[in-house]
C-alpha cells in the first residue's frame, strides 16, 4: 500500500494486489583433485517456481516492440492454482590451476536464474520501485557468467590480491515501453 500526498494535503492512496508464488531446488556438487595443481568443481543447481494463485492472470496479444499490448482474456485462479510454472537448470564450473603456493588462476562459469526482480520508476518525482515476481507475463531473469582471475599472494601468504574479469550474459530482463505512463500505473 502506498500513497501520494500533493501541496494542498489530498491524500491519493493505492495498492498493487497480492501476488503469490513458490520457489523450490536441488543441488548436487562435487570437487576433484585432478592432480597436485589442478581442481575442478562442479555441480548443478536445478531451481523450480510455482506462479499461483488466489489471484488474476492477464493474457495479452502479441504486439510490435514499444507498442502497449491488449489484454485478449483474463482468468481468476483459486488460492494455491497453479498460474504459470518455471524450471531453470544452472550448471555451475570451476577449474583453479596453482602454479605454487602464491600464485594460481581460476576460470569459472555459472547459470542462476532469478524469479524476483524490482521494477524502478524514476521519472516520479519520488522513486516508486515495486518488485515483480515471474509470472505468466514475466519469465524469470537468467544470467550466464564466464569468469577468469589470477591470485597472487604476498608476505607469506599474509596479503592476497586478485585480478579478475567476467562477462555476464542476460536474459529476460525488463524494459518499459517508450513514453511509458509511469506514474500511478
């Protein structure tokens, strides 16, 4: 629940309605010495999420990108319905080569998917961000990220320094429409 007040003290209050949803996952890992300077690890996390009910689900036209879409039909499901279901694999690898006890290098790479994101407005005049959950109109936020660092330790292992990069790749991220009516919308 929220509210907007203006100059001359009206009161404007607003809500978003309830929306519900259950997130589960498995995960299994693993890590070997594949010999005295090399490891790897390993695993996979698989993630699940239920978009349920009580609630309303809008389904709308396709449309062209920047055009609003139409709503072609709604349904109401009941307290705990199943609305939209999501299973997202995340592999995750690790590879560290140590080249003594000083030095090493690591390459990584891992899937996530994210079935929570917030929703910024700031082109009111006071930032409203909302967080949406996935739904049967917003898939969930997966990222794929590549890593690659060189470690260095010094003084007898007393200080540790590292360089790294990365490139993270996304998908399903939100974006508004255009001159989108942002305010109270």
């Amino acid at each position: 629940m929220g509210s907007i007040t203006d100059q001359n003290d009206f009161e404007l209050k607003f809500s978003l309605p309830d929306q519900h949803a259950v997130e589960y996952a498995a995960y299994i890992n693993n890590e070997q010495k594949l010999s005295k300077k090399l490891t790897i690890q390993y695993g996979l996390r698989w993630s699940f999420y239920n978009y349920v009910g009580k609630g309303t689900a809008y389904y709308y036209r396709d449309t062209v990108p920047n055009v609003s879409k139409q709503i072609s039909s709604e349904e109401t499901f009941d307290f705990l319905k199943n609305i939209k279901f999501y299973n997202v694999p995340e592999p995750r690898m690790a590879l560290n080569y140590m080249f003594n006890s000083k030095n090493s290098v690591k390459v990584s790479y891992s899937r996530m998917a994210q079935y929570l994101q917030m929703v910024s407005n700031t082109a009111a005049s006071s930032p409203f961000d909302i967080y949406a959950p996935a739904s049967n109109n917003l898939k969930p936020l997966v990222s794929d990220q590549l890593a690659l660092g060189y470690y260095k330790n010094f003084k007898e292992n007393k200080y540790e320094t590292s360089l790294e990069i990365y490139y993270k790749g996304l998908q399903n991220q939100l974006d508004y429409i255009d001159n989108s009516n942002l305010i109270l919308n």
